[in-house]
C-alpha cells in the first residue's frame, strides 16, 4: 500500500509547542502547521487501510512531533520562549516510514518496519 504513494518531497513548518494532559507529567509535542501534501498522504493511507478492512479510529488528524513524555515543568518556565523559536523551523519530508512502538524493559522503543521514498523535487 505504501509503494502506492506517489507524492514529492515536501517541507512541513513547526508551529508551537503543547501537551497531553497526564498524571505522571505530560507529553509535549511541536505541532505541524497545515499541509496539504500532509493531509493528501494521511487521507490515501487511512482510506487504503479501510479498504483492506482495517478498523480505524475516527478522530481528526493532528500531525505533531512527539518531544517528551512524562515531562513535568518547572513552574518558571516559560513555552512562549519556545514558541517563538518553534514557529521559524522547518522540516524537509523525504519519506514516509511505517512504524512499529513497543515497551522493551519498561522504555517506550520506536522502530521502522518499511520505509517509502518520496520522489524529489525537480
């Protein structure tokens, strides 16, 4: 399904810095600005995996970068600073990676199991 895409590289744009509320200390993300190439590449995967009788969740799409979790604040500190750093970065996208998130030993442990290239721009 993956071999299927057929996009360009393209160039996302951090945004500012949030969180997920948690007890044990939240988890801080950078979110993406919109992209359409973004949405495209989301909305032709999440319709692929449907189609080959996957169960979805039904939730919108909010692209972000994962930073911390279980981060808990010093009260001084101040994410507007961050905010303001965040918002100038930008990221080139040259492949799509599906992966694969398990806890090995009590750590959270990120690994690709097959990655696509996107074609480059010209």
């Amino acid at each position: 399904m993956m071999d299927e895409l057929e996009s360009g590289a393209f160039t996302i744009r951090l945004s500012k810095i949030g969180y997920f509320k948690r007890r044990e200390g939240n988890i801080y993300w950078l979110g993406i600005e919109d992209n359409d190439t973004l949405f495209k590449i989301n909305s032709k995967i999440h319709q692929s995996l449907i189609d080959k009788g996957f169960v979805l969740e039904d939730r919108e799409y909010k692209p972000h970068i994962t930073i911390g979790r279980k981060v808990i604040l010093k009260d001084s500190f101040n994410t507007n600073e961050l905010d303001d750093i965040v918002d100038k970065i930008e990221i080139e996208i040259n492949n799509v990676d599906l992966m694969k998130s398990e806890f090995v030993n009590g750590k959270l442990i990120y690994s690709i199991l097959y990655s696509k290239l996107l074609n480059h721009k010209n």
